[in-house]
C-alpha cells in the first residue's frame, strides 16, 4: 500500500542520512589529521601554531633583543614539531567514535550547529588523545630537542632580572596547544562538508547534505 511505501521510504532516507553523514565525518576527520600531521602541518599555521607558553614569552622577547633569537626560533619550530607527530594518532579514535555513534547522536549533529560533530568528537575523544598525545611529544621533544631549547631559554634567561618564574610543564602546554588546534583543524573541515559542493567527495555525501 502507499502507506508501507511512505514509511519504508521514510526508513530508506533516514538510514542514507545517517550513512553519508558516517562518511562526510570520516573523511572529514581524516582531511583535518593529515593537514596537522604533515611537516609545518601546525608550525606553519598561524591559527594552529603552538606558541610560545605565556609564561616564557616576556623572557623570549628580551632574549631576541640580547641576540638569542635563533635559540627562541629552534625552541618554538621543535614545539611545532612535536605536535606534528602525535597527530596521526587521532585518526584511530575518531573512527572509533565514529563506529560508537549512536542514530540519535547521528540525527542531532545533522541538525545542529556547523561544529556539532566537532563537539562530539571532542567529547568522546579528547581525554583518550591528551593521553596518548602527551608520551608521543615528551619523546618528540627530547628528540627535536625542545627539552634541551627550553633548559637553555631558562639558563640564558636566568641571566637578567625582571623575569620572574619560568617553570612551567611543557608537555602539557604542547599537548593542550595540539589538541585545540586539532579540533580547530576539524571544526573547519566539518563546515566545508556542509556548505561547500566540492568538499564533498562521494555520491552518497552530495545525496545526504546536497539540499
């Protein structure tokens, strides 16, 4: 009857949905990794970069001027670094979150806000990546030598008064700057995916978010 045919229509369109919007997130998710994973995937990104900590910028700019600038440099490009390779590992909890989606949670992010699936992500993955992020940097960093930049920056900064305190745990600066810049990254491609055609890479995709 019309009836079963409007309902099992209804069914087909819904499940289509929630499939291209599966889709639309994994190669969104995938798109937002690659880009901060590459070399100057973050350092070369001025709305990701990983900054100078707060706590050091004041002694960083008076050493630039006491001509330690290209120490400062190293330190910073070594930060970027580091963040650069833990990022590939986000990939494998997106997925992860993605296969845990539940149809509702699926349902809401389409009708929500253009970072809705951002937001999800974030919630599901962001205690799971600081923890694994945090052991790939520390080793990154021992090995582009942000540890060794940072004793200097303090040794050489120790030198002149009026800096104040600069201890501060490193690790967890770079991890924290990451993983905001990864979400960041993926905020803007979730947006592509629903306003820009292009974006959209697969049949099902266009189908789903072409209206």
């Amino acid at each position: 009857s019309d009836i079963d045919a409007k309902d099992s229509l209804t069914n087909l369109d819904t499940e289509t949905l929630i499939k291209g919007l599966k889709q639309a997130l994994e190669v969104g998710t995938k798109r937002a990794v690659d880009g901060v994973s590459k070399t100057d995937g973050y350092f070369a990104n001025p709305k990701i970069k990983v900054p100078m900590p707060e706590s050091i910028d004041s002694a960083t700019q008076l050493m630039k001027k006491f001509g330690l600038g290209s120490l400062v440099d190293d330190f910073e490009l070594s930060m970027n670094r580091a963040a650069e390779k833990a990022a590939p590992q986000a990939t494998e909890y997106f997925l992860n979150a993605l296969k845990a989606m539940s149809f509702e949670d699926a349902k809401k992010i389409y009708e929500g806000n253009d970072d809705a699936a951002t937001r999800y992500f974030q919630d599901n993955t962001s205690a799971d990546l600081e923890s694994v992020f945090k052991p790939i940097i520390r080793d990154s960093m021992e090995q582009v030598g942000a540890t060794r930049y940072y004793k200097q920056l303090v040794d050489e900064a120790s030198q002149y008064p009026l800096i104040g305190d600069m201890d501060l745990n490193l690790e967890n600066h770079v991890t924290d700057k990451a993983l905001e810049g990864l979400f960041l990254m993926l905020a803007e491609e979730e947006k592509r995916i629903r306003e820009d055609p292009v974006a959209r890479s697969t049949d099902l995709l266009k189908q789903v978010f072409g209206r």
